[in-house]
C-alpha cells in the first residue's frame, strides 16, 4: 500500500489530496479505460488505484511486486497512521506531501510538512518498528543537516529513544477520543520544580502548535531531566520535551533560583569551614602551649628512654651476632656431615660392581614378578640423599623399599619401606648401628665379590 504513485503526465500524485496534488481527479486514474501506467516512487514497479472497504483512497503495486520495496512492507496501522499525521498538517495550513524522498537519497520522510512561503520543513516519522537509539540519532542528524526539522511518532510500546531525539508517542482512537500525544509534551511548574508530561492532547492540537511555532523542541536542563508522568505515577528521563516559551522561562527561573540556594548553601558552608579552622587553631594554640609546659618533663624522659633503648638495641645486636654464629657452626656441621655421608656413601657403591648392581636389582625385582606379577620401578637418579644414598623402588607409582641404603645415612631413611641388601654381612653392617629394625632389613645369599664365569 501507498498514498503517492508517479504519473506519466502529471508526475508525483497524492491520494490523500482531493485533486490528488496535480489539479487531478480520483476518476482520472481510478479503474480508467485505457488504464493509466502509474509506477511507485519507492521502487518503480507499476501500482494501480485502489479503494479499500473504509473508503480508503491508495495505491496497489501490481503483479511481480519486488519484495525489498519499503512501502510494500509496511503496516496498515503505519500507513493509517502517516495520513493522520498528513490530514492534521493540513488542517493547521500547511502543505503536507507524504513518501518523500531527498533527490539524493540520504533521507525518505513519511510526511513532509512545508511552510506557504517554503522557509520551513518538518518531517513526520511514523515510527512502529524498532530501531536503535543510535540509527535515528544519525537519521534525525541527516535532517538537521538539510535544514529540516523532524518529529519521530510512536504509536504505544516502549521506545528506549524516546526524549533523546525531537519525539511523540501517541495514543489510537478509543471511546469517540481522536489521536491523542501520550508522551512528549511537558509543562515545567515552579512550586515542584519539575517538569510534568501533558500526556492527554489531541495529536491535531499538537501538529498545529508545532508548524505554528508555538510549540517547540527544548533541551532539558540536567538537573530537571526526569520527568513525572501523572497516569502512570513513574519518573523517566527525558533529555528533550516539546514545550512553550513560558514553561522553558520558568524552568530558567527556577535553575536560577536554585542556583542562588546553593551559592547560599556553599556561603554558609563556607562560613561553617572558616569557623571551624578557627576553632582548631585555637585548640591548637592550646596543645602547644600544654606541650610546651610537658617539654622539659618530657626531654628527660626521653634521654632515659634513649638510653635504655641503646642498651637494648646492644643486647638484641649481641643476641643476633649469637644466632648467626649459631646458625654459622650449625650449617658448617650440616655441610661435613653432608661430605662424610656422601663419601662413605661414595666408598659403599664403590665396592659394587655395575653387575653386582644388576644382579640385586633383579633379586628383589623377580620375586615380585612372580607372586604378585608387579614390576619394580628403580629410581633413574640412582642413590639420592632424599633416600639414604640408596635407590628408591616403586611399584605401581608407589614407594615400595630402599636398594642397598648407606649405613652412616641411616637418619634419612623414609619410614616403614623395607631396606633391601645383598646379603647378610650389609644386613649387618645396618642393623649393627643400632638405627634401623633389623625386620625391615631383607638381604638375599649374594657373594661379595662379583662371580667370575669361565668361557
């Protein structure tokens, strides 16, 4: 559906207008004979004149209509809305042409209103679908740069844009009521020192109001910029409303009033800040005055204080050099203790042979095979400090027992594992320390000394 259609003659036709704009009649182009070739101004597909059962005066796209074209997408309610909008434009004397679009494309008003003398142009946007705050800022710039006024129109529902650009929501015929402006226009009263939305006026009353200057966008102050609305008993922020000269004076009056209060309040504050320094140099002359009597008391005092705390600081230096000899000796002791255990260690793997290893390895190592099919895991770093200087054995990633530990490192052995030797002279050579269970020791009837084979 649309209101306007391109002539071959006469050019761009309104069907909202009794002489269709062009000194034309209804009859000229409604169910002609031969039928007049009328296309869309949109997307140039042909359209034909139609009337819709409420008498309703439009223009149809024919058959093979391209699906992208913007006026065949809108709603009934859109369209219903946009002649209204037109009808009240020119009840108020202006001129009112509907689908326009800029010759360069940058913007398509549904409603231009146009001043008699050409010096003033608003547009009307019947806006029903959504739209983010931040595309009909850029539209609404887009006009403001051509020198046109604009006011965005929603018919009900939430509009997150609304009061951030020049905008209205309206109210539909109900109950005999016309179109009504639910939100948008605002009164500012001194005695509350707000502004309250008039949320009851005729959409024809508004119109004629704004195309006759009498009402106007204005840029709410900040510190007025939430708005009582009365029906529904809410605030909402409104950074602009539609208003009147006498309303934005009294909002002038009112910042001004209060910008006096609170000159007076900071006066005050200032007085206040002023009396109270004076009151603490007053307690201050005091304090020095009572420390001054206190100084003499008070530098004895201290001097014997000073000594003390020398005498103190003496002790604790002593005390610390004490210490650090301590820990000194102790970690010198730790460190010979290290290289003898680490010699002895050194001298009891010396007296193996890496066969002799091999084969006390596989001693402890077959048994477990055989009766409980677990392999023994040896420690790849060997004989560590952490294990007595021998080698640590792991079955299924578990610590299982010691190889061959060194009898002066008896002190670093992990608790409870067994300890496993060659034979019973290293058992021995343990147990005889007197540091270790001679249960946990396990020796097996190796030689001493590696076994020569003849070949």
């Amino acid at each position: 559906m649309a209101f306007a259609a391109i002539h071959p003659d006469a050019g761009r036709i309104d069907a909202t207008l009794p002489d269709l704009g062009r000194g034309l009649t209804w009859a000229d182009v409604y169910k002609t004979r031969p039928r007049v070739e009328l296309r869309c101004p949109e997307c140039g597909h042909g359209v034909h004149a139609k009337v819709s059962a409420r008498k309703l005066r439009y223009f149809a796209h024919d058959p093979g209509r391209p699906a992208n074209c913007t006026w065949l997408n809108e709603s009934l309610e859109h369209h219903l809305l946009k002649l209204e909008l037109a009808t009240a434009i020119r009840a108020a004397d202006w001129y009112a042409e509907l689908e326009v679009r800029a010759p360069d494309g940058t913007w398509r008003a549904d409603v231009l209103a146009s001043s008699h003398d050409g010096t003033r142009r608003i547009a009307w946007e019947a806006q029903l679908s959504p739209i983010t705050n931040e595309d009909i800022q850029e539209r609404t710039e887009r006009y403001r740069v051509e020198g046109i006024g604009v006011c965005w129109v929603s018919p009900g529902g939430k509009s997150p844009w609304m009061g951030d650009v020049p905008s209205i929501r309206v109210q539909e015929p109900r109950d005999g009521r016309p179109w009504t402006v639910i939100d948008g226009p605002a009164a500012f009263y001194f005695e509350h020192g707000t502004w309250i939305a008039v949320d009851d006026l005729a959409l024809t009353a508004f119109i004629r109001w704004v195309l006759h200057g009498q009402t106007f966008v204005h840029q709410v102050r900040h510190p007025y910029r939430s708005i009582w609305f009365g029906a529904s008993k809410s605030w909402r922020r409104r950074p602009l409303v539609w208003t009147t000269s006498p309303h934005v004076d009294t909002e002038t009056r009112h910042e001004a009033m209060r910008q006096r209060q609170e000159e007076r309040k900071r006066q005050r504050e200032e007085q206040e800040r002023q009396a109270e320094q004076q009151r603490q140099a007053e307690a201050e002359a005091r304090r020095i005055e009572e420390e001054r009597q206190r100084e003499a008391q008070r530098q004895e005092q201290q001097r014997q204080w000073a000594i003390e705390a020398e005498q103190a600081r003496q002790r604790r230096k002593a005390e610390e050099r004490q210490r650090q000899e301590q820990a000194r000796a102790a970690e010198e002791q730790r460190l010979r203790q290290e290289q003898h255990e680490q010699l002895l260690a050194s001298q009891w793997w010396a007296e193996l042979s890496p066969a002799q290893v091999q084969e006390l390895r596989d001693a402890v190592a077959e048994p477990l095979w055989k009766s409980q099919a677990t392999r023994a895991e040896f420690d790849a770093q060997g004989a560590t400090a952490d294990s007595a200087y021998g080698i640590t054995i792991y079955t299924r990633r578990r610590l299982h027992g010691i190889l061959r530990l060194s009898p002066a490192s008896l002190q670093r052995l992990p608790p409870v594992v067994p300890v496993y030797v060659r034979n019973a002279r290293e058992a021995h050579q343990l147990t005889d320390t007197g540091n270790i269970d001679p249960g946990r020791v396990i020796h097996f009837n190796l030689p001493d000394h590696e076994q020569m084979s003849l070949i």
